[in-house]
C-alpha cells in the first residue's frame, strides 16, 4: 500500500477540529440527555415487602385489620397513600395465614370485617366478601386482592402490589 | 459523499456565500478588545440553552418554584451544572455585554455609519439587565424575594404614574404569584423576542457595514 499521502495544514486543523468537535459533542451532549431522562432512571416499586408485625398480633380465627402508608415521590412532591390490610391466622401454625386487601372491588371503598356476619361488608353498595374474600352478595365483579405471606424471624410480611 | 450531499445543499441554500460572506469578510486588523461581541454572542446562546433544559423542570409557582430547583440542584442528574451555567452564565454575560458597550464607548465605534448598531446594542445591553432583573426573582428564595421588593419599589418613585408603573411591574400592590408568573413570562417569552429581534439588526449591520479599526493616534 504505502503511497504515503502528506497531510497538509488544512486538513490536519480539519481533522483536529472534527476531533476536538466530537469530545465536546460528548462532554455537552451526555449530561443533557442525562438532565433529561434522569426521572425515568429512578421509577419507584409499586410493590414490595412489607412487614405487618409479630404473629402475636393476630388472634387466630379472626381478620384484623393492619394499616400502613406508602409514600410515593415525585421530583419534589411526596404523596403519602394509606391503606389497610386484613390478617387472618388460621391456625397455630406459622404460615397459616391469609391477607386480604380492604378495598372493595367494587368501587373501592373500605370493606370491615362483620364478626356476626362471618364476611367483610362494604358500606357503601352492601357488597359482602366471605372470609376467603370470595363474593358473597352485592355488587363487586370479584374477590378481594389476597397479598402473598411470609414470616420470618418471628414477624409476618405480606407481598404488597398496588392497584 | 458529503462533498456531494454538500454541493447539493450549498446549490439551494447558498450556504458558501453566507460563509463567504459572514465568517469571511474582511476585518481590520483588531486587538482582543474586538472579541467581546461574539462573546457577548456566545453566553447569549449558552443562556438560552441551558434556559430552555431548566424549563424542563423548573415550575413558576410559589408552591413549587423553590421546591423545584432545589430538585433540579439536588435530584436531577447534571442539573447542578446546568443550574450553575445558566446562574453564572447571566452574570459573566452582563460584564461581558457591558465592556463590549465600554470598548465600542471608548474606541468610539458608534460614529457614522454605525449608529444603527450602536443604538440596537445600547438596547441589548437594557434587555441583558432586564433578563438579570426577571431571573432574579425565580429562585423564589428569601433573597430573590427581597431583591424584587426593593428593585419593584424603585420603579414607585417614579413621579405620578410611579405607583401605576409598580403595580404594572408586580401585577398588584405585592410580590405575589401573580407577579413570578409575569417575571417568568417575561424572561423566557418576551424578552427573548426582542433580544432575538434587536440582535438580528445588530449582526446584520456588523456584517453589513464591517467593523472600524482601532482609532489610531494623532
């Protein structure tokens, strides 16, 4: 090959120029899309682990009922959400046990557990759930949102998801 | 291949007489002091960019305004240093604009032909102050806030129409939200408009007339 080609000025300050050009493409290109995506760089979990107390808490055979809150950040602005979580202990056994979300499937409104009604009454359309959460009476299309449980160390954690 | 994607362009859109024409006309043989207008040049579009990336974020309300550089300091990647251009950007940009006005002053380059230049860059450098004055108060901090109160009681001085003029200015009798969302307007709408206007006249008539030389001594 060898047919050595000179590189005259113009063409060195060309390619010195595209050369230098392209670093500062990148040094002022990068941190702007950086600027620009970082919100969907740090998306939070909508669902998680969340403890809910020793077993000791939950007297077997009968729901009670757990409230938390989540708060969701934004930018600048935090929304704290609460919601509430039915716990049932079946029986002595560790793992015996059910979590019921407390919102009706209805239209959202708070179910409560009904001890005389053995079911979890909405208030609002007289929607009833059985302990299982099934649809008894009433209006909800299906069953209450069941959470996934664990317990670990001597304290019972449910596998919450939104919505 | 870019030659010929070049030629092409350059066929329609005349690209090489604009170069020919703008970058290569002729100057006089000048010393440093000739360099501030394209620096003055250079911030303005430094300050328009990193500008337009802090709208991305920044929120013109009482509620959010603090709350949102704050995010855009702290939470947003870069957002510190784009923040930290467009904040030390405006100041460096009104001593620059203000010695280009001295040497022109001092070199006397405002004589005929060029008063026109001279008069459209006498009014650059009021709009220049007037983006410092509007962008001052964003931030909505304490000292923002207070600047405002004083730099808006001025303006009530004025005799007669002074406390109409003040009213104009904060959009009621206080500094208000009413009042940050017209500094806001103001510095990222209309001032903007007429710096792009008056600047279009000024470097037409800098490529238009040529620049003087430096005034030689008796």
């Amino acid at each position: 090959m060898a047919r050595s080609h000179k590189l005259d000025r113009r063409e060195f300050v060309a390619i010195v120029l595209a050369f230098l050009g392209s670093i500062m493409g990148v040094v002022v290109g990068l941190p702007a899309i950086g600027y620009l995506i970082d919100p969907a760089t740090k998306t939070q979990k909508k669902e998680d682990w969340i403890s809910v107390g020793p077993p000791e808490n939950y007297p077997i055979g009968t729901p009670t009922l757990f409230s938390f809150t989540r708060t969701t950040v934004n930018g600048w602005e935090k929304t704290v959400n609460s919601y509430g979580v039915y716990i049932t202990r079946w029986t002595d056994a560790v793992d015996d046990i059910s979590a019921f979300s407390n919102l009706c499937t209805h239209l959202s409104c708070r179910v409560t557990w009904n001890e005389d009604e053995m079911g979890y009454i909405c208030p609002c359309h007289d929607g009833i759930f059985d302990d299982q959460g099934e649809v008894v009476a009433g209006p909800p299309p299906e069953a209450l949102q069941e959470y996934e449980t664990k317990v670990e160390e001597d304290v019972i954690y449910i596998y919450f998801k939104e919505g | 291949m870019v030659l010929k994607v070049y030629t092409w362009l350059d066929e329609r859109l005349g690209i090489s007489t604009i170069y020919d024409l703008v970058l290569d006309r002729k100057v006089p043989k000048v010393n440093w002091w000739f360099t501030l207008g394209s620096a003055s040049l250079f911030l303005f579009l430094i300050q328009a960019v990193t500008g337009v990336f802090l709208t991305v974020y920044y929120v013109p309300s009482p509620d959010h305004a603090y709350d949102s550089i704050q995010y855009i300091m702290n939470g947003v990647a870069f957002g510190w240093l784009i923040r930290g251009i467009h904040h030390w950007g405006a100041s460096v940009m009104v001593i620059v604009v203000f010695a280009h006005m001295l040497r022109t002053f001092f070199m006397a380059a405002y004589k005929y032909p060029r008063e026109l230049t001279w008069i459209t860059g006498v009014f650059l450098l009021i709009t220049t102050l007037g983006m410092g004055f509007t962008g001052y108060l964003l931030p909505w901090n304490q000292r923002s806030y207070w600047a405002t109160t004083v730099g808006t009681d001025l303006v009530g001085t004025v005799p007669i129409v002074g406390d109409f003029l003040q009213a104009v200015l904060r959009g009621g009798t206080d500094l208000s939200a009413v009042t940050l969302a017209r500094f806001f307007s103001v510095h990222i709408w209309f001032l903007p408009a007429v710096i792009l206007i008056l600047l279009g006249i000024h470097l037409y008539m800098v490529v238009k007339l040529g620049i003087s030389s430096v005034p030689k001594e008796e």
